[in-house]
C-alpha cells in the first residue's frame, strides 16, 4: 500500500510533535489508527466484491481455456492428474476395491498364522527347556557329589 520506511516515519513524528503538540499527539495517533483501520476494512471489502463479481461474470472459466491455450503442457499434466485421481478413488462395487478387500483379508490371515506359529514355537521351547531342567533336578537328586564340574556344589565347599 504506502511504502513508507523507518526514516520517513521519524519525520511525520517529529512534525505531528512540533505541530500538534504532546498532550494532544496520542488522540492524534488514535485517530489516525482509527482511520487506517477502517480504509483497510473498506479495501478488504472492495477486493472482496470484486472476485465475487468476477466469479459471477465467469472469469475463471476464461482464465482457465486461457491457460489451458497458452500452456499446453501444463493443461496436459493437469488432465494426467484428474486421470490418476479418478483411477485412485474406487467405488464400494469396483474390481480394484474387491482386489483391495481380499488382499487384506490375506495379510490378516498371514498375520494370524504368523503369530499362531510363534505362540507354538515358544510353547515347544519352554516345554524342552522345563523337560531338561526337570532332568537336570533328578540327576542333581540321585547323586548331589556327582555334579558337572562348572556347576558349584557341596563338593566344593569341603576343599576350600
């Protein structure tokens, strides 16, 4: 709007101080806030009718072939766009949305299976490990002195 620098506003302030005075310059400042305020209210409000009347006069449809007349590249992208956003979205009865359907149904019937196989697995596991730890208390209650080497014992406390 006005391109008024910092220098420029030093000025008007010195001026307004000199002329108005300083008891009356913040009702100055005031008034002249109030008066910016409502001339940017009035611009916005023009601006505002204006694109409404364009828009109701058509102008963006002529914009538009306008464009499309001096950019045909960008108007070829622009319907390569609309094409593979049409191909994207599907409908509830389309092929791609029942492939969509079934592949999913498949990962979930993967998934499940997966994590049955990892269940049974672990349970396979604990059952060997309680197996041989089951085995390992017997031998320990057959013969307490006759014990693997690296596995403290009574043994070891006599020689110490």
């Amino acid at each position: 709007m006005l391109d008024i620098g910092m220098s420029e506003m030093l000025v008007i302030g010195t001026v307004a101080l000199i002329v108005v005075g300083p008891k009356d310059l913040p009702k100055l400042f005031r008034s002249a806030g109030r008066f910016m305020g409502k001339a940017r209210g009035m611009a916005r409000e023009f601006t505002t009718a204006m694109n409404q009347a364009a828009d109701d006069a058509g102008v963006k449809d002529i914009h538009k072939t306008i464009r499309t007349a001096t950019n045909p590249v960008g108007s070829a992208m622009d319907g390569v766009k609309d094409a593979a956003k049409s191909m994207t979205s599907f409908t509830e009865d389309s092929e791609t949305d029942k492939l969509a359907k079934e592949r999913e149904e498949a990962k979930r019937k993967i998934e499940a299976n997966a994590a049955r196989k990892a269940a049974e697995r672990k349970q396979r596991e604990a059952e060997e490990a309680a197996r041989k730890a089951e085995e390992l208390e017997k031998s320990l209650a057959a013969d307490p002195h006759d014990l693997p080497p690296d596995v403290p014992g009574e043994s070891d406390k006599g020689q110490a």
